[in-house]
C-alpha cells in the first residue's frame, strides 16, 4: 500500500459562518449554519436508517489552492423535508466531529465531481478510504448520456435541465459579481462569512442530492436517466441500447465502481521526483541550445513551424507537392510537418530534428514542473482522473488567421510557445500548457445576432452566461435561447466608468493617438472622479489623499519616464494596472471634448486601445488604425439561437491553458474564447516526463493489450484468421503490410488510421505518397480485411440512420450533433468516427473489466495507473495482473460466440523498475 499524503498547510481566515437556519423557497430546503441547529439536525439524521447524502467542498480556487478548504457542506432527506448544513471542518474541531458523523452514517455519499473534491478531503483527514468506497457522482453518471455532447454537464445547467429548484436561487458567480470581484478572486477572498457565500454552496449540495435521485430503470434523477439510456427501445423507457433492464442498471454502476476505485488510489497519491525537472533541463540544456542555435543560424525562431517549412522549401527538402492553406501559404501545422517530426518519421531533416528537439524539451519541462507544482500541499500528485470524461473532447479550434493574445505581443500559431501568458474569462494571466494543430478540420460560420461572425470547428467552447448569470463554457450550437456569449473580461470597471465616459473614449481613440498624448493634461476633478470610481465609490477626500501618496508626477510623465509611453503602447496596455488603463480612457475622452488636434493611429496604438478596451471589459473592434466599441454596458453580445451561414474546411489550432479560457486575436481585435482541457492530464503525458512520478517501494510492472481495438474488430466481425495468427503469435500486420507494399511499422500506424477513416489526403501528406499512392494502399489494406472492414462499413451505415453505436458492454456512444440553421435547429450525425467510438469504447469496456476484476480479487492497493490500454501494478501481482488482462471479459466472449469464434486478448508485460516509464 501507498503511504499516506502529508497533512496540507494552509492558512484561511479566522472568520466564522453567520449563524442562521431558515427554509430558503427558492432552494426547498432547511439551510444551517447555526452550530447548535446542526449538531440537532445530525443526531436526529444518525438516529434514522443510513440514507443518501450528498456532499461538496469550497476551497479558495483549483489546483493547489484546491486544499484550502474553506468549507464542507452536506444535504440529505429528513422525511419530508431536506436538510443542508455548512461546516468549516479545518477550522472548528467540533464541525470536523460533525462531518465524520455525517459521512460515517451515510449510505451513499454523492459528489459533483469527485475527482476536484476526494483529495483534499482525503489529505486533510476528513474523509476515509471507507467513505470513498461508498461515493457516486452524478458527473459521470450524466457523461454516459449524449456521449457527443461537449457541454451541458455542469451542476448548473443540469439543475435547470432536470428543474431542481427555483431559477432564483442565489449562485455563487451573483455572490462574487455583487462584490465586484472576479471568478478567481472571489474564491480566494470570499469566505463563510459572506452569508451569500454560504447559501450559494449549501444550494449547490441540495441540487447535487435531487440530481442523484433514485438510481435504476423506475427511479428518478441522472443515475435512472443513465440506466434508461442504455435500455433497448423495446421496453418502452426512451432507451437508445440494447441492453434489458437489470443489466443496464449493472453497467451504470460498475462506472460508478470503477470510479470508486481510481479515486482511492488517486486521494492517497503518487510520490513525485522534485528534482526531476531541474536534472531533466541539466540533461537537455545543451542539445536544446545547440537545436536552437541551428534553428537560429538558419533563420528559424524556435518553435516556428512556418519558419521550418519555409526553410526546407528553400533548401529543396520538401516532398512535392506540399499542401497550402487557402491563402495559398505552406502548411506548417503540426499534422504537416509529422513527415519530419513524428518518432517513425518518413523523411529526415537536421532543421526537423532541431525544431522537433526544441519543442519536445519544453513540453515535458511545462508537465514536470507542473507535477512538481501540484505535489507541494501533500508531497505527492494527485492527478484528477476523469471517469468517461473523454467522451466529452472534441478538436475545439479556431481557424489559423486567428492570432494569440500573449504577453509578448500578438503572435501566430506558428509562433505560440509553451509557457506563453494569455488572459483568460476573469481578466487574468494564465499559461499555456499545450499547442493544438489539425489540417482541413471541419469548422462552421456562425453569424451573431449583433452582425458578428465567427468561425471554429463545431466542438470549440466559448464563454457563456446563462438568464441566472452562471458562466459556463459551450459549444456556439449547444447555446440556448436564454444564452448569451461573453467576449470579453468581466467589465465590472466599464460598468463603473459610465456611458459618456466610454462613448468619449471611441471618439477620442478613433480621432488618434494625439489624443492619448494629450491625456497628461486631463482635469484633476476628472481624474478624481475617476479613482473615486476604481476605489468602490470612495468619498472624494480619501481617494485625493490615496492619490496624492501615489502620484508625485504627471501620469503621461510617470509613463514617460517608465519608458513605456509612447515607445511601447501594446506591452503597456498590456501589463498597465486597469486602474491606470481606466484614467487613460476618462483622459482620452476629456482631452477629445477639449478640442485636441486628431491624429491618425498607426498599428501599435491602434492595438493598443483594442487591448486596453477589452481588459477594461469593453468589447472593441479594430480597422486600418481605427477602434470603435462594440459592446461595453450589457455582456448580452449574442442573443438568441445562431444562423450558419455556411460550412467548409480548414487548417485550426487551439490551445489549452491553466484556466481552460484565452485571448484570440482576430482581423477586429481581441476576443475571449475557451478551451478542452485546464491542467495537464496524466494521460497525456509525453513519454520523457513520465519519470517524474516513482513508486513507494515496490518495483513496477506495465501490462498492455496488444492491438486491442483491431481485436475488438476482429471479434465483433467474427474474424477468426486475425485471432488465430495472434494466438499463434504471428504478427497480424506483417500480411497487410505485404499487401500494401509497406513495411510492418508502416502498416500498423496506416491500418489504424484507416480504420477511423484517415483520409488520402492526410495520409500521403503524413507519409511522403502521393494522393494516388495514398488510395492505393488504403484499398490495398482493404482487400486483405474484408471481414473487418465490413463491420467497419456497418458502423458508419447504423450511425449515419440512428446517431449512435453501442460498446461491446452495451454503453451507447452516441455520434449526433446539433446546430442551429436561420433560428431553427437542425441534427446531423458525424458517422465516419462511429468505429473509432466503437472500438475504443469497447476497449475501455475491457479496461474497466479488468479494473473491476483485480478490485474483486482484493489487488487494487497494487495497481496505480490506467492509462489507454495500460496498466501500471507492483511487480508482486505480475502474474494475477496478466491472467485477469488476458482472460476475455463475458461480453467479448459472448461476441466472439455469436460468431463462432473464440475470444483471445494477448497482454505484454514489462518491467520498469521503481519509476514510471515508458517501455
């Protein structure tokens, strides 16, 4: 077993609840903080039948900020009526007394989410591996349901969707907007205190309690939604499966169970090698200096595909014809240069090897120093595995005319590089964690209801707010009628600045620059106004005595001997306080109304302003110099359902950042927008950081199925000949590949991607053929499996009529989507993934198989990674690990008899000594 996390240090605030117990109609529940009113209320829930519970931490923002946890809250039914309590644990022992009581008598413990709240609960002694042996979350249970979605899942949007409670509800996003205050501020500075602040977590936890319901086919709540699903459409309960009654009941909870499972080992963590990323820049700071130094002697930036490309078009070593974007430049995404870069590269090229060398050591330095980060509250990682939550990911890009935002400017996606700073929703740094790029992406054009229009793939997420001013992250076609887009930061100081102050400011800022020199001379009734306005409404004489101890030159002047005016404006509107930035806009605008000569801006200013504008929360628009304002007082930029105008292809990027939102830049200026992912997922880990997380003791070993999803084909087709070649331990690519005229390696990685639909054009790109080479092959490795591809050709036909396939388990995996066409909304069905869906969803069957196998045999405490179709264990279970992995589960068996056939899963294991590895 794995030791123990250390205990976190934190420091909250000796703040204490106020002490209510009321009925909240809006809610439908006893709301308590009282201390006395609690302790009765607990006795009288432990003097009853054990019964469900639901449950929910505050803590003061994610991350390692996610162990400060400013309070627990608990809901549960009393008979008729439903009780939530409030219960700051780390700070009162009798509430921490309280809490075990709670969690100790609870039949079931549901959570939102489980994989944010285990672990702190876990590190800080307030929750034990026995509770968490009896938790549910209705997060996964709602993934198992619309599978395509890529939105709709938050505890918000399904509260409204099942109508758990009043929409007048106070939430936690009206608690921080009242204050003024930011996402990430009002975590961090609002505490129990803040009787708002209390309501809005103990609301949460009654929707939590009502969202879980009563699971099974007959009951109510996600978990009965979860079981009908997957219910064949012949019992008459809205099934999209297969499955009868009891066995889909069975599916929903053995998710539920292998949940259970991954938290536990999760919540005690993984020991992490701290001296891992130091040594690791020790090792590479040479070879990376001498790439980069290559790159540079040739006139590539590091990290600059478009640089590589046009490099290796100058020296002849680009395979002809190369492809081009629709302004006719040469791709430089990443797919592009995969003939070069990729670890079984086709074509070889020092530039390529240089650049690729650059890249990959700051990838893995941006994880491992990110480990090291996250370890430092316990000692140890623990990573948030999200149960099914990949059925969610989708390609969410942006066109590649769309820049970046950093604090080094505006920069194109050939110039991104990891560790780049962009501002996110709540106006602040955060930083780029990973660069996406695909080629001739699917993207659509969607027209907003205020004339504008945007272009990104279908599954690209944006910031939204709902009629209850919850801010959420959606899909342009899953928004509803009551949906609004925020492009900008939150503009609470815009608010505060007042109409004429910004109507002035578009005047003066479109009539130029000169404007802004002259803003030294501003009036110091304005500017005193002004400040009186960024310090909350402060009387006039406390804010002139603030300002005469900050002030002791002209603002221009102070800026001038910053250096920063005018010889830098964009790096300045960039860093500049919004406070500095405000009194720039009043200054502006008054000097304008005084007559202040115009002047024409050139590129910098007129970004500048753009920048300036939009920190300030005012949605700015861009042309030839000119801003003029789109939006500032209302964050309504887009009403109502969206029109598509049209549809096409193209080369998209994206990028993931700590907060999960960043700045694009378009051909109008700065735009808020969101993306997939906010930390970086132990299941993407490159294969150089993986050593960064050791064992505690016992050597590890890393078991892997081998070709597992074309077994799954081959055993859901009924071909026998696969199965027979790999029992007999024959390589079942060797044939293919001499069919095609490639070589084994070859032959694995084109199989594979043909099976999920690769296109030719992507693939002679990918491996130096030409488009009729490409189509050669494809048909080649075709013909030599006409049993597979017939199951193949048969998931596309089912998925393209119903919109879904269903896993060898019988989990339903669903391929539709929706958008909306001139107001009305309109389906369709990518069914060209549907055996991709298949079979790696039926792969995922097989793992959690196995996971729920080894937990039966009582080895879990042995098993520490699930990773794709691999498992990491001690080396002491090496053998118990390889028969439960390659005994087939009863599904695959059952497959493989409808077809005559017998089942076979061949499994490889390796050593990897006491570190992680990849072997």
């Amino acid at each position: 077993m794995s030791p123990e996390p250390d205990v976190p240090r934190v420091e909250l605030r000796r703040v204490a609840a106020a002490q209510f117990q009321i009925y909240d109609h809006t809610v439908g529940a006893y709301l308590v903080t009282d201390d006395d009113a609690m302790a009765q209320w607990v006795d009288a829930l432990c003097s009853t039948a054990p019964s469900t519970v639901a449950a929910d931490i505050e803590t003061r923002g994610l991350d390692v900020n996610k162990f400060s946890i400013t309070c627990v809250t608990v809901a549960f039914h009393l008979g008729a009526d439903t009780v939530s309590l409030l219960l700051d644990p780390l700070r009162r022992p009798q509430h921490r007394k309280l809490l075990a009581q709670v969690f100790d008598h609870a039949a079931a413990l549901i959570f939102h989410g489980a994989c944010f709240d285990v672990a702190p609960l876990y590190a800080h002694r307030l929750m034990t591996r026995a509770h968490i042996r009896k938790l549910g979350d209705t997060l996964v249970a709602a993934r198992m349901v619309k599978t395509y979605d890529k939105a709709g899942r938050t505890l918000e949007d399904l509260a409204m969707a099942y109508q758990l409670m009043n929409d007048d509800r106070t939430t936690m996003s009206e608690v921080f907007a009242v204050r003024g205050l930011k996402k990430d501020e009002g975590w961090w500075a609002t505490d129990i205190d803040t009787p708002t602040y209390a309501v809005g977590a103990m609301s949460d936890t009654v929707a939590t309690l009502r969202l879980w319901g009563t699971p099974g086919v007959g009951g109510t709540g996600i978990m009965a939604t979860a079981a009908r699903y997957l219910t064949t459409p012949d019992l008459g309960m809205g099934g999209r499966g297969v499955l009868n009654a009891d066995d889909a009941e069975q599916v929903v909870e053995d998710v539920q169970q292998v949940n259970r499972i991954v938290l536990e080992r999760t919540a005690r963590g993984y020991a992490v090698d701290t001296e891992f990323p130091e040594r690791f820049r020790e090792q590479t700071v040479e070879q990376a200096r001498a790439a980069a130094q290559l790159l540079a002697n040739a006139g590539i930036r590091p990290g600059n595909g478009r640089d590589l490309v046009n490099a290796l078009d100058a020296r002849g070593e680009l395979p002809q014809p190369w492809p081009t974007t629709p302004t006719g430049q040469l791709k430089a995404d990443k797919d592009a240069l995969k003939i070069f870069t990729d670890d079984d590269a086709v074509l070889r090229s020092d530039l390529a090897l240089a650049h690729r060398t650059v890249a990959g050591v700051e990838k893995v330095l941006g994880y491992v120093c990110k480990v090291k980060e996250n370890a430092a509250p316990t000692g140890r990682l623990h990573p948030e595995i999200k149960i099914l939550g990949a059925n969610a990911t989708g390609r969410m890009c942006l066109p590649e005319n769309q820049r970046l935002l950093t604090r080094r400017g505006i920069v194109g996606v050939g110039d991104i590089r990891l560790g780049d700073k962009t501002l996110d929703a709540d106006g602040n740094w955060t930083t780029v964690r990973a660069v996406h790029r695909y080629t001739d992406a699917p993207v659509s054009t969607y027209r907003l209801t205020n004339g504008m229009h945007f272009t990104c793939t279908p599954e690209h997420r944006w910031v939204t707010e709902d009629a209850t001013a919850q801010t959420h992250l959606k899909t342009l076609d899953a928004l509803t009628e009551t949906d609004t887009i925020r492009l900008t930061p939150p503009p609470y100081i815009a608010r505060q600045l007042g109409a004429d102050a910004i109507k002035s400011v578009t005047e003066a800022w479109t009539n130029g620059a000169q404007s802004m020199a002259a803003a030294a001379a501003w009036r110091k009734e304005l500017e005193l106004q002004q400040c009186a306005a960024m310090a909350g409404g402060a009387s006039v004489s406390v804010v002139r005595k603030q300002l005469l101890e900050r002030r002791s030159a002209d603002f221009a002047d102070r800026l001038r001997d910053q250096g920063r005016l005018p010889n830098q404006p964009l790096l300045w509107a960039l860093e500049a306080p919004t406070s500095d930035l405000a009194g720039w806009v009043n200054g502006a605008g008054f000097c304008h109304e005084k007559g202040a000569p115009p002047h024409s801006f050139d590129e910098q200013w007129g970004a500048a302003a753009a920048v300036a504008l939009y920190r300030l929360g005012v949605l700015p628009r861009v042309s030839g110099g000119l801003v003029e304002v789109w939006n500032f007082t209302d964050v309504q930029v887009a009403e109502g359902p969206m029109s598509l105008p049209g549809r096409g292809r193209a080369d998209v990027w994206c990028v993931t950042t700590d907060a999960g939102t960043f700045t694009a830049w378009g051909s109008r200026g700065p735009y808020l927008t969101g993306n997939s992912a906010s930390k970086p997922e132990i299941q993407q880990f490159p294969k150089e950081a993986r050593g960064i997380v050791v064992s505690d003791a016992s050597d590890w070993v890393s078991a892997d199925w081998k070709s597992i999803e074309p077994v799954i084909l081959a055993t859901a087709s009924g071909d026998g000949q696969f199965l027979a070649d790999m029992r007999a331990g024959k390589d079942p690519y060797e044939p293919v590949g001499q069919m095609a005229g490639i070589d084994r390696k070859l032959a694995k990685r084109k199989m594979l991607a043909d099976m999920y639909s690769q296109g030719h054009k992507a693939a002679a790109l990918q491996y130096g053929w030409t488009l009729d080479r490409a189509k050669e092959v494809a048909w080649a490795i075709r013909d030599s499996l006409p049993i597979l591809y017939r199951l193949i050709d048969a998931l596309k036909h089912e998925s393209k009529n119903v919109g879904r396939v269903v896993t060898l388990m019988g989990r339903v995996v669903n391929q539709e989507f929706s958008f909306y066409d001139n107001g009305i909304r309109m389906n369709e069905v990518a069914s060209r993934i549907a055996p991709n869906h298949f079979c790696q969803g039926s792969a995922l069957d097989v793992m959690h198989y196995s996971i729920l196998e080894l937990d039966r045999m009582g080895l879990s405490d042995h098993v520490h990674l699930w990773m794709h179709d691999e498992i990491v264990a001690d080396q002491e279970i090496a053998d118990a690990l390889t028969q439960v992995m390659a005994t087939p589960p009863p599904f695959l068996q059952r497959a493989a008899a409808q077809r005559g056939i017998e089942a076979f899963l061949a499994v490889d294991v390796n050593g990897m000594g006491k570190r992680w590895e990849y072997v």
